[in-house]
C-alpha cells in the first residue's frame, strides 16, 4: 500500500496487473496500469510506494523497472533497474535488493544489500 496524501492511498492487484488508488474524500477510485511489457504495463507488478513528489512507483520485478505515475494513473517516467540488481522491497521512496556480482575468486561470494533512492 502507498498513501500518497491525506486523501489518497494506492493498493496492488497483482493478478490483474493493476493498482488501484483511492480518494477518501469523495471516493472515487482510480484504476491503471495492465499485464504486458509496454510503458505502463507489468509483466510482474510486486510493490507500490510514494516518490518524494508524491508519485506512485510501481516494482515490475518480470521487467527490472520502475514506473512512476502521478494519482490520476497518468503514466509520468520509468527507471529500468541494472540487471545485476534484484528487487525484494518498496519501502516509501526506498527500494531495497541484493544486487550480484561475480566473485573475485580469492574471496568468498557475498551479496550487498543495496538500498537505491526512487
């Protein structure tokens, strides 16, 4: 869930590909967003959250990015995310993951955990 106001709070339906977001005020709900590789598509939508300018950001884990769209479902940016990295969690303007790399082989393999500011 993502709350990106007083007003307004943003929920996943992942088996639909959709978010869905909220206004308390008057009750309205906006839906967005549908299965596919397109901009504003998802082949795997795992995770909302809220960007500093109060944007929803959407986790495509099936495609490495990010999708940034403001509250009416206007579809504003993506971010692809390195292929190296692994997303596990949307936490605010925060997402977390383990991003891996080859070992040098004098040491031992050890994932970071890498937390990348959206």
């Amino acid at each position: 869930m993502a709350v990106l106001s007083e007003e307004i709070a943003c929920v996943i339906n992942s088996y639909e590909s959709q978010i869905h977001c909220v206004d308390r005020i008057n009750g309205n709900v906006t839906v967005f967003g549908s299965e596919g590789r397109g901009p504003g598509e998802f082949a795997s939508l795992s995770g909302i959250g809220r960007s500093r300018d109060g944007h929803v950001v959407a986790m495509d884990i099936g495609e490495d990015r990010l999708t940034f769209f403001s509250p009416n479902g206007m579809l504003v940016s993506e971010t692809r995310l390195p292929q190296s990295f692994s997303p596990s969690l949307l936490r605010g303007d925060r997402l977390y993951g383990f991003e891996f790399v080859m070992p040098d082989f004098e040491k031992e393999f050890e994932p970071s955990y890498v937390p990348m500011e959206v």
